[in-house]
C-alpha cells in the first residue's frame, strides 16, 4: 500500500479524537463558560483580584481585556494550543518511530521505495491529518463567534488568530519527529508527548511569571499568540522566524539521520 494512505488510515482514530477534544475544549469554554463569566463579571473580577499576581501571569488570567471575547478566547487559546502540542507530538512519535518500536525497520527498508521517499510520505501525511484538525477547528472557532453576542472584532483576526494553532503544532510536530528518529528507544508515545507538550506549557507559565524575554524564545507555545494579532493585526516576526528556524533544523536533522542510519547497530 501506498505509505501516505497507510499511515493516514492508521491514524483515523487519533484525528477523531484529538479534533473532538480540541473542539469541545472550544465550545466548553466559548459557548459554556464565557458566558456565565461575562454575566457575572463583578464577581469574577474580585475573585481574580484575590489570586496572586504570579498565579494570574502563569496561568493567562491576567489580562487587561479578559471578559472581551478576543481576551478570553487568548485565555482559552493557550488550554487548546497544549493539546494541540501533545497531539502534534504525539503524531510525529507514532509516525516515524512505528517500524523502530515494533523492530521491523530492516523491513519496510528493503521494499522497492527510497528512505527519502518514506520519510516525505510520512511527513506529507503527518500535514495532513494537522492540516485537516486546524480546518475543523477554524470552522468551530467561527460557530463559537456567530453563536456569541459579543461580537465586537474582524472575522479575519479571528481566523488569523486560530492559524496560530497549526504554527504551534508543526513546531511540536518537528520536535516529535526529532525525538522519534534520533531516540535509541520509544517506550511509551502518550508519556512522551505529554511531557513534551507540558515542558512547553511549563516555559510559557515560567515566562508569564518573570516576563523574560529570553525565555519566550525557548516556549514554543507562546510563538503565535492570539493577543498579538488582536492588538497588531499580525503575529511577532522574531518569533514566527525562531518557529521557522525550530522546524527547518529539526526537519532537516531529521531527515539526513533517517535516510542515513545504520538500522542494523541503531
């Protein structure tokens, strides 16, 4: 069978899950939460008052415009951008580390296809199932909108503002697949993207505590945010170039060690 079908049909329960979860986080929050939030403001206002300023910055509540749709959605945005980041991980361990953990890697190499081939197939199929995630969850993120009565910003913004989850989740994919292929041992994918997805969501949390800088280059959850493109109309240059630079080393890294390995000692 053709690699990029195969792998897309191995991953057909993966794409529904994470897409479900990833789109009731929206609705949850969006159309169940906000809501109640905005009708009780005076309330949650005090309530966030009495948190400790580190617990606000660490955890996104912190906001000037929290109870304004696009402050919120910022808010919920960094809750969906961690799943995001753990499927994103997730996908690219199962992918190129499938013939490793299951020891047949001599096998799929001795089939009439080029390694450079395999490698582009699976991660043309890895774009694939991202790429059809981010679609629906664009759709829903404009349901959510049209469904609220606070509807006080472009349409555009907000579409721009929900692509930041597919820049977020190609750093992570990247991440993932350079664990997968240079790892000499994958014992468990879900442990391992969980902790590659968190250790980001940790960074982004330690950033928003000591408002460092340097430290945002290094929190690839806070590459893309929402807040940015509803107060500048665009996402940071310095950052979408460091995501750039994250991906185009790891892919490449990727790339020459998967297509030049020795599968009989490694």
């Amino acid at each position: 069978m053709n690699v990029y079908l195969f792998e897309l049909k191995l991953q057909i329960k993966s794409f529904l899950i994470w897409t479900i979860a990833i789109i009731s986080i929206v609705f949850l929050f969006m159309v169940g939460i906000y809501p109640i939030f905005f009708g009780s403001m005076d309330e949650v206002q005090v309530m966030l008052n009495n948190f400790p300023e580190a617990f606000k910055a660490a955890f996104g509540v912190g906001l000037t415009d929290f109870f304004s749709y696009s402050g919120f959605f910022s808010f919920t945005f960094s809750y969906i951008a961690l799943a995001g980041a753990i499927m994103a991980s997730a996908h690219a361990i199962m992918t190129f580390a499938r013939e490793k953990r299951l020891l047949c890697t001599e096998f799929i190499f001795t089939k009439p296809k080029s390694r450079e081939s395999i490698f582009t197939a699976k991660l043309l199929s890895s774009l694939t199932v991202l790429a059809a995630t981010n679609v629906l969850f664009i759709i829903s993120v404009i349901v959510c909108y049209f469904m609220s009565s606070q509807r006080n910003m472009e349409i555009s913004e907000l579409i721009l503002a929900s692509s930041g989850l597919f820049f977020t989740q190609l750093v992570f994919l990247s991440l993932g697949m350079f664990f997968a292929v240079f790892a000499r041992k994958i014992r468990s994918i879900s442990g391992i993207a969980t902790a590659i997805g968190f250790t980001g969501f940790i960074l982004s949390a330690l950033e928003g505590i000591l408002e460092e800088e340097k430290i945002r280059f290094i929190a690839p959850l806070k590459y893309f945010e929402p807040t940015k493109v509803f107060s500048d109309g665009k996402f940071e240059l310095k950052y979408v170039l460091t995501a750039c630079v994250v991906v185009a080393i790891c892919v490449g890294a990727s790339y020459i060690r998967y297509c030049k390995r020795d599968v009989i000692s490694k």
